[in-house]
C-alpha cells in the first residue's frame, strides 16, 4: 500500500506540472491584437474570431471522429460491426462534403466584403461600433450612441517616413514633426500617407490597425481611428537591417485639449526640419530617443516620396512627366533634357526582331517561307509560331543522311 502511494504522487506532480505549463507559456503573451483600442483592429479581430471559428466547426469534429474511429475501431473491440462490402452512404456523403461546402462559401463573403470594408486607403465609414455613420465632410457634433463631441469630421493627417533606423511624423495641418513619437486625438478619424527613405519598412500599431508597408519612391495609405485613451507601443514589423530591433515608436491617444498641449509642446521643443536637417537624420542611427521640430518645410514630404531631398536631383515626377508624344521625359533619352524637349517614345525591345536590335538572325527568328513551302506574300506578317522548328529547318542546319 505504502508503495502504491509512493508511486502516484510523482504521476500527480506530473499532472499538474503539465497542466501549468501551457499557463506559464502563455502569461508571456500580449495580448494587444486580441484586446485593441481603435475601430480598424477591432474589425479585424473580430475577422480573425469569426474566420477562426468557421474553420473550428471542421477541424473539431474531424478530430474528434477521427480518434473515435480508431477507439471504436481497435482490433479487441468485438462489439464493431465488421462491414467488409460497405462502400457507400448518402447522409455521410452530405455531411463530408454539403458542411465545408457551406464554410468554404461563409468564408469567401466574409473575405470579400472584410477586404472592401477594411480598406486602409477607404476613409473610415465610422468613428466606433456605438457611433453612427460619418464622413469626410462631417459637421462637428455628437456622436450617436456614445455621446462624444468629434473634434472635426476632415481626419487629421499623419506623413509617416520610415528611417534607418526611425520614425519621422510630420503634421502638415499644425508645421510640426516628430522623431519616433506619435499622438492623435480620441475618436478623430486618422490618415496616414507612409513613405520610406531607403529600404521597405512596415508601420505597425497594433491596438489601432493593421501593418501596412512603407516604401521608397511609393506612398501608402493608412486610415484609423483611436477611440481610447493610452500610451501605446508602435514598430516597424519588416526586418530592415542592424538597427530594426530598435525602430520602435509610442503612440498617445489623448484628448482634444491633451493633443492641443501636445502640440505646443512640439512647437517649444526644438528648432525647424528643412532639407539640409533631414539629410542628416536620414543617415542610419540605432535606438534614437525622441526629438521634437516646431517647423516643417512644406514640400519636405513630397520630396522625400519622390526622391529628391539632395540638391540638384530631378524629382521622379519631373523625370516621368509626358511630352505630346506621349514619350517619357528622362533627361538623356532621345537627346533631351527635361520634359520640354523629350523625344519621342522609343520603341521596347520585346517588339523588335534579333537583326532590329542590331544582331544577326538567330534561328528562332521567324522564317522567309510559310510551313508548306510556299513563298509568303510581300507584306505579310512574318510567321512567328516556333513550335515547328525542327533541327532541320534552322538556318545552317544539314539533312540527316538515313541508315
């Protein structure tokens, strides 16, 4: 007896040791995309719910039938009806297939409208959950549901540029900017217009939307809204080099008069952000505390999305602008300098043939005589279909002599 008792303390310390064990693995969690304070994430967690328990309807039972079977089953089960001819069911057939049919058509709606609705480049269609309806031209007033004054229906808009290995904020409506610090009103709607200055980077705020990607010479759209107050945590969630451990940023959701104190604090706490400025703050630089600009240069963004903060560098539009000849304007092309006096459109190179491009014929070029051997009339198109060339019709190419 005394042994028996021995033995199963250590199986019950085990037990329990193993039921703990997943506790203590998921207490390290965050569970911020599960439990986020804007509207956008809460859409999308609720997707991820709703998605996560159409697939559950499938995979539980299949589990479940699976080890039943192989319980039911076994070999010493002498109460299993043994059906060697049984090769067919109508019901189960149903089932196996009518059920995931339905899911699959469920998730596919869910897909399509989630991906229209959920948008980053479409403007938000509400403050919250509890709100109504808004728009962009939306008159200050309450909200229904919630009874919370909008500071304004026009969102307010955020030039995010990714660094290396930073964030830069600038906010054009106020002439500020920030280094790797971000703060909004609660429940103001938020647009975000995201470039980088060198490699792809990813914005990411959890608690307010989704990621969306920055990259050089391209601008990306984000729109959100914040509807609790907090300090939040924001990175960049696409690997970008040495310092991308550190690129991380807080985001504030404050209130209207919070934000306004916010902003007169920018503005009292440092000096302007022009060209020569950012230049410096382009070059790489790792866990860069928080700096402040209390003026902008207007055009700052535009130039950094079109490459050409440097003195002297042609901006892409300037590069990619259209003459009458519908040519592009490249500086060196056709003679040209500008987009005044670009030439006309030169011709690509998938629409010549080898000897067009300045080599001789190759023996996929197209042949001067039709499949049937008759001469091929003066103007006709060449015949460009090269499944028939055999080693003997290429040009050069000798007859075969038989055995």
């Amino acid at each position: 007896m005394t042994a028996e008792l021995s033995n199963s303390r250590p199986r019950s310390w085990l037990l329990r040791a193993a039921a703990l064990l997943p506790a203590l693995l998921i207490s390290g969690c965050n569970w911020v995309v599960m439990s986020p304070s804007g509207d956008i994430a809460v859409q999308q967690r609720d997707l991820v719910l709703i998605s996560t328990g159409l697939m559950l309807i499938i995979i539980v039972p299949v589990i479940a039938l699976t080890l039943f079977f192989a319980y039911h089953y076994r070999q010493t089960n002498k109460s299993a009806k043994y059906e060697p001819t049984w090769d067919h069911s109508v019901g189960l057939e149903l089932l196996i297939w009518g059920v995931p049919l339905l899911i699959i058509i469920a998730l596919g709606a869910l897909t399509w409208t989630s991906t229209h609705l959920l948008d980053p480049y479409r403007p938000l269609g509400r403050i919250s959950a509890q709100s109504g309806d808004i728009g962009e031209n939306t008159p200050v007033g309450q909200l229904a549901g919630n009874q919370q004054t909008i500071t304004g229906g026009k969102p307010l808009d955020v030039q995010v540029v990714a660094l290396d290995w930073k964030w830069l904020f600038i906010y054009p409506e106020y002439g500020i900017a920030t280094v790797n610090e971000l703060a909004a009103p609660v429940d103001r709607p938020l647009r975000f217009k995201m470039t980088s200055s060198s490699v792809m980077n990813a914005f990411y705020i959890p608690a307010l939307a989704g990621m969306i990607y920055t990259m050089p010479g391209m601008e990306t759209t984000l729109h959100a809204v914040i509807n609790k107050p907090g300090n939040y945590e924001g990175f960049s969630s696409n690997y970008s080099g040495a310092g991308f451990s550190g690129m991380r940023f807080r985001f504030h959701g404050v209130s209207d008069a919070g934000f306004d104190a916010w902003v007169a604090k920018v503005r009292n706490g440092g000096g302007g952000l022009n060209r020569a400025n950012y230049m410096q703050l382009e070059k790489p630089s790792e866990k860069v505390p928080v700096r402040y600009f209390g003026g902008v240069e207007s055009s700052l963004f535009k130039a950094i999305v079109e490459q050409c903060v440097k003195p002297g560098k042609p901006c892409m539009s300037d590069m990619m602008g259209k003459n009458p000849h519908d040519g592009m304007a490249m500086p060196g092309v056709n003679g040209g300098s500008g987009p005044q006096d670009a030439g006309p459109r030169p011709e690509g190179g998938l629409m010549k043939d080898g000897d067009e491009k300045g080599s001789g014929k190759h023996w996929s070029a197209p042949a001067d005589v039709k499949r049937d051997g008759a001469n091929a009339a003066p103007g006709s198109p060449a015949n460009r279909n090269h499944t028939m060339l055999t080693p003997s019709t290429m040009p050069g190419s000798r007859p075969v002599a038989s055995g």
